[in-house]
C-alpha cells in the first residue's frame, strides 16, 4: 500500500464508529422497555435498523462513485449523528424506526468503504491478515461501547451530542488517509452470480445465519435481560461478556479454519452453539453458556466469509463483499422480527430456542456437505 499509516489511522475511525454504534444498540432496547414497548415493537425497531443495512448495502457503491471513499464516510458518520440526535426528539414508534432506518443506511455504507478499501489497496499476501485486524477491531470497539456504557448520559439527546462529538472523530480521522477506490461500472451491483455460485454457496449461508444471530442478540438481548430485572449495568456487563468471548475466538477460530478446513471448524462450531443455547434454555451455568455462544457465533461470520472468497477471482471479491453483507443483512432484518414476536406471544427463553434451531439447521446443510471440504485455492 502507498501510504501505509492510512490503515491504522483507518482502523482508529473504525473505533469511534463501533463504539457509537455498540453503546447505541445496548442502549435503544432499554430506552424502549423503558418506555413500556411491546417486544414485538422492539423486534421491528431492530429490524428497521437492518432494513437501512441492507439499503446501504445495495447504494453503497453508487455513493463511492459519486462522492469518492472518504467523502462517503464522512457523509455516513454525519448521517449517523443527525439520525441518533433525532431519536432525542420523540419517543414515538414510527419516527424511530425512521431514525434507526437511517442509522442503518450509514453504517452499512461505512463498512462497504472500509472492506473495501482493504481489499482492493491491501497487498494479496496480507489481505487475510488485514481483514482479521479489521474484525478484531470491530469487536473491540463493540466491547469498548459497552463498557463505556456507563458513562453516557441516559438521556436520549445528550446520548446523542456524545455520539456527535465521536462522529466527529471518526470523520476527523478518515480524511487524514489517502483512500481511493477505483471508479467501477453501472454494473457494479452484479451480484446474482456470486449468490449463485455454487461452491460459495454455504459460506453465504453461513454470513446468513450469522446475521440472523447477531442482529438477534443486538435487538433483543438487552429486552431480555432487562426483562429479568438486571440494571443497565448488569446488561452491559453481560453484553461484554459475549462480545469479548467473540474477540478472543477470532484468531484461534480463524487459525483452526484455514489448518483443519473451515467446513470441519464451522461444524464444530454449530454444535457448541447449540449446547450453548441449551444450557441458557435451561439456566445452566449461565456465565459459561454466553461464553460458549459469543466464542462461536462471532467467529461465523469472517469463517464463512473467507470460504465465499476463496471460491471466486480478484475481480469478483467486492461484489462477493457485497453479497455477503446482503445476505447477512437480510439474516438481521428477518430474524430480530420474527424472533421477537415469538418471544411475546411465548415467553423470552423462546430467544435461545430460536438459536438452538438455526444452529441444528446449519448442522444439517455442514454435514449433508461433508463430502466437500471448503478449501477451494484462491483464483488470482
């Protein structure tokens, strides 16, 4: 890479955006049971912020095309900060799904820069090395936001000024890289090949089922945890629990993919997710079950990610990039909704039920393909 600070002055402004979003998406859930809203209500603001994911998923490229990489970022983290002091406004249904709408669109346009500007300006030999420090720094920054939780006003509009003075970071930072992408063709959203394609076709089920976990645990964790009568303390403190067990998990987990297959590590992965949520079904070692959980469902989705990569040419890795944050989006805006309402209608254990059977679904696709190993040699 010509100019080789960009990266880590990237990866700083990576920091403030997750750290904003981390301690907001603890945050909505408890503003809302606060406010007497239903699960089912909660479900559906968690889904409309996915619903923005996958928009800016899809507009991502036009807006690069248009405004160049770090102009788009800077518009994003702007938009971030207007939405969340919007939400300081009126605790009203409907204009927050719009906020958290909005909210969505921008972060999703900020990873599709940053992953992309890793993909396309990181030398080859360390483009896997670059996107596991990318994750990592990503986790690091949700836990940071949780824990750092405590510190910021509960009230909605000054929550939102904090996030302001972060956005402001984050923009302050990205304009200090050298970032350019290249400018692609009006045909640059192709990606029905790449969902097409056969042999990437379990590693974006894979980005999938990790989006329909992870958009769970961000909408509905904190409701269930605030339902059981834990402060907000206690349910940072459980969220850090979980997304520092993910931390932790990446390079073992990663290291264990690319030595023993990533078919087999994805298996084995399944099958402690689903003991997890048995025990969590039943109140069973509570403390290690979260653990267990984080560990694996945080380490699905850069595992199926490098196997949907490793089944394409150069040239078609952003919009394999694309596809997988489609599918995984798509993963977030159906199930915190659809959970959601099981969970009202049922009780809130029903939440790690709903993960025990997406879990026992992957078991069965991984060892129906068992036959076929994903290590496929990466096309140059």
């Amino acid at each position: 890479m010509k100019h080789s600070y960009s990266f880590p002055i990237l990866l700083t402004s990576l920091l403030f955006v997750t750290i904003s979003l981390s301690a907001l998406n603890t945050q909505v859930p408890l503003w809302l049971v606060r406010n007497e809203f239903s699960l089912g209500q909660i479900g559906l603001v968690g889904s409309s912020y996915f619903t923005g994911n996958l928009i800016g998923t899809i507009f991502a490229n036009w807006f690069i095309n248009k405004f160049n990489a770090r102009h788009t970022y800077t518009y994003s983290c702007i938009i971030f900060a207007v939405a969340t002091i919007g939400l300081g406004f009126s605790m009203n249904f409907y204009s927050w799904i719009m906020w958290r709408f909005f909210i969505g669109i921008a972060c999703a346009v900020t990873w599709v820069v940053i992953e992309s500007c890793i993909l396309l300006t990181g030398p080859v030999r360390t483009r896997g090395k670059m996107l596991a420090i990318y994750l990592t720094t990503y986790y690091l920054g949700t836990v940071l936001g949780q824990a750092l939780l405590q510190y910021f006003p509960q009230d909605v509009l000054y929550f939102g000024l904090v996030i302001t003075l972060l956005m402001g970071l984050a923009i302050l930072f990205i304009l200090l890289t050298h970032y350019k992408l290249p400018k692609r063709k009006k045909s640059s959203f192709n990606i029905m090949p790449m969902i097409l394609n056969k042999p990437s076709r379990l590693g974006l089920t894979g980005c999938v089922i990790a989006g329909m976990l992870i958009g769970s645990l961000y909408s509905l964790l904190p409701a269930y945890y605030s339902h059981l009568g834990y402060s907000d303390i206690q349910v940072a403190n459980w969220m850090i629990l979980l997304i520092l067990s993910g931390v932790i998990a990446q390079m073992p987990a990663n290291w264990c993919a690319d030595k023993f297959g990533r078919q087999r590590v994805l298996l084995i992965e399944s099958l402690l997710m689903l003991i997890a949520c048995i025990m969590l079904i039943f109140n069973w070692f509570d403390a290690l079950a979260i653990i267990l959980l984080g560990a694996t469902i945080y380490t699905i989705y850069p595992i199926s990610m490098a196997w949907a990569c490793s089944c394409v040419k150069k040239q078609d890795i952003v919009a394999m990039n694309q596809a997988m944050l489609l599918t995984n989006t798509l993963g977030s805006l159906i199930a915190p909704a659809v959970i959601a309402f099981i969970m009202d209608k049922m009780n809130n254990a029903y939440l790690f039920v709903s993960f025990a059977i997406i879990s026992l679904y992957f078991i069965m696709l991984l060892i129906k393909k068992r036959g076929t190993d994903a290590q496929p040699q990466q096309s140059t």
